[in-house]
C-alpha cells in the first residue's frame, strides 16, 4: 500500500488540535473507549457488568461458615449505532488551482478540521439526548434559564446525585450547560470578584470554575426538549408503589408522556425524569425510581418545554469509539491512517482512494453512547 498519508500527517494532527478545543461539554465529561487499533461494525455489542445493591443480614455465631446471600450480577450492553464519515473529493485540477494560490495542504487541513468537527458534534448531540432522556430526577424551572441571580441550583442539582449515592469527593462529576445559561453564571457578581471567586480567571479569562464539587462545562449540543401532551392523568393503582418503584399506571387523562417528560405526583416535591412513554396504559421513570410511595388516584402533573442542562458522574455515561469495519484483506483505499483528538480522546481514521484523475479523502468513525447509570445523572431545567 502507497504511504500517501506521510507527507500530510502534520495537516491532521494540526486539525485534530484545533479540533479538540470546539465547545463541546459532553464528550470530555463521558467515559471515552476509544481503541485506535480496533475495528467495529455497525450493530456491534459492548457489554458491562453492573452490581446490585446488597442486602445486609444479622451476625449469628456458629461453628458452621454460613452460605452467604446469593447475588445477581446485572448485564447491560452498549450498541455501536452509527458508522458515519465525510467525504473530500479532489482532482487533479483542484490541486493544481490551490497550489498556485492558498496552497493544497493549508485547505486541505481546514477540512479535515471542519470533518472532524461535524463528527464531533454529532457525537455530542447523541451524548446529551441519551444523557438527559435518561436523568434520574430535575431541578428548576422548565423555560427558565438557571443562574439569574445566584449559583444555588448547583447545590441542588448536586444533591440529586450524592442523594442516589453518587460519588462526591473524586473530582469526575459536571455539569453541561448551554452558552445561556453559562453567560448567566459569569455574569454573577459574586464570581466576577477575585477575593470571593478564589481567583481572577473567570473575570479575566471568562473561565468557568468548579462550584460545589462540579466541574462547569458548556456544549453547543445542550439539547431542547419538547414536551408531550398529556393532562389530567391521575394513578391507577392496585395497591400504592413503594419508593424504587419505575412503573406508573394512569387512567382518565388525555395526550401524550414522551420519554424526557418530566411529571410530578400530587403531594411528591420531586421531578422525575421520564424513561419510557407511556403505552398501553402506562409509563417508566427513569432509576432511581420513587423517592416516596404514591397513591392510587394521585394527580400527574406534565412540565412544559426545556432545555437540557445535565450534571452527571463519569461513569454514568459512555462514549465507545472505533474506526469502521472494513472487508477481510482491505478495500481499494490507497492509504489509511489513524489519528487520535488529543483533547476529546476521540479515535478518527483518514483513508485515501484513487480513482481516475481524482482522489477522495475521507475522514470517518463508528460510535455509540450508552447511560449506564441514570441514578448518576440528574437534569437542570433551563
């Protein structure tokens, strides 16, 4: 195979450079697998195992070992759901017209840049809908942008999550925020002012520092969630739920309860998110379920329009990334190479094919995006 690739390897990784530093919040917060030497095809599993939580027993003295408490071991699967590229086609002429202007390379490198950056946000995007679609509870006011006046929904949004059992102290926790909603917080007077912000960066250099244990990031992919239609929904409940519970039962309303809704229960302070739509009769929350038992006959209340805002654990959410597949002995690309974000992590291959008097570059990868643990993530209502 012609090393076609060499003399244009500083382009890429000058792009992938330039790349890394696109506003992007979800990817660097997400775990990154990332494998540059392996291959996946569309439709592939990743699988993890998760624990339960254990069931504690009294100490009883004996002569005999006790058998312990048999425990199950969760099996959850991640899917390799897109296989997608951009494509650079030249001739001969094109390359001749840019080396007697601007030059071949320079443009060249811009759109490798600017393939990378589609790449990545679509990405994103898929980060931020599987991370909100699948948040435990909510914070704040659906149509609201938070922060207007003072930093406090960090705390409570924070309190959602070490409320779930969360980690709190190994500095892997954010929050993704959209550009609004960070304006809001520099605006803050109280973290403009270096002698109670703890540092001048933020009025200096616009940077958002940690609050409240949480690393402050933002994305331009902060996505905005329509609400369905329901109303007047009440439980239909045998007998009460108790708190854990996911499955909720509704009769004598109307409309729709999409998954990303979020509904109240008369008498329950708590927003929860919701996992699956409601069909036949009834709908999911997401985990960790109730945080109080609910009633037969109990009001659903259905919130308006948001957007967004997430604050999770790293290991809540996940990013598996691996070039795409390619046929048994390779296919009629004349180069390919490897070349890995320095910022985001994130795994890209450049392949070369020649055709007749054309060339075509093409910038590609396969990923897909799992939320492992929904107690781990929680939504802040913008």
């Amino acid at each position: 195979m012609a090393n076609v690739l060499t003399d244009l390897a500083a382009d890429i990784y000058k792009a992938a450079d330039v790349v890394g530093r696109e506003l992007v919040g979800f990817v660097p917060s997400a775990t990154i697998n990332a494998n540059g030497s392996e291959r996946a095809a569309k439709g592939d599993i990743v699988r993890a195992s998760f624990t339960r939580e254990a069931s504690a027993v009294d100490v009883s003295e004996s002569m005999t070992v006790p058998e312990g408490t048999d425990q199950t071991v969760d099996n959850k699967t991640l899917t390799i759901s897109n296989a997608r590229a951009v494509q650079i086609p030249y001739t001969g002429e094109d390359i001749l017209s840019l080396n007697n202007g601007i030059g071949f390379e320079t443009v060249y490198g811009d759109q490798i840049k600017q393939a990378m950056r589609a790449l990545v946000n679509e990405m994103e995007s898929d980060l931020a809908t599987e991370a909100y679609t699948n948040a435990s509870r909510a914070f704040g006011t659906a149509g609201t942008t938070p922060f207007g006046s003072d930093f406090s929904e960090v705390a409570e949004v924070r309190q959602i999550l070490v409320d779930n059992g969360m980690p709190a102290n190994d500095g892997q926790a954010s929050i993704v925020m959209n550009t609004v909603a960070g304006t809001n917080l520099r605006q803050l007077a109280q973290l403009q002012k270096a002698n109670e912000a703890g540092g001048g960066e933020l009025l200096r250099q616009g940077t958002l520092l940690d609050l409240q244990g949480l690393m402050i990031k933002e994305s331009a992919q902060v996505q905005n969630h329509t609400a369905g239609t329901g109303a007047n929904y009440d439980t239909n409940l045998a007998s009460p739920l108790a708190i854990g519970a996911t499955d909720i039962a509704v009769d004598t309303g109307s409309g729709t309860i999409l998954a990303g809704d979020v509904v109240t229960f008369a008498g329950d302070t708590n927003k929860y998110v919701v996992g699956s739509p409601l069909s036949g009769g009834s709908f999911s929350i997401n985990d960790t379920g109730l945080r109080q038992s609910l009633a037969d006959g109990v009001d659903v209340t259905l919130g308006g329009d948001y957007t967004a805002n997430v604050a999770f654990h790293r290991a809540a959410l996940e990013i598996a990334m691996r070039a795409p597949a390619v046929p048994e002995g390779g296919d009629s690309a004349d180069d390919a190479m490897t070349v890995v974000d320095p910022f985001s992590g994130l795994t890209f291959e450049v392949r070369v094919y020649k055709g007749y008097r054309k060339t075509m570059i093409e910038v590609a990868a396969s990923w897909g995006v799992k939320a492992w643990k929904p107690d781990y993530i929680a939504l802040l209502l913008g």
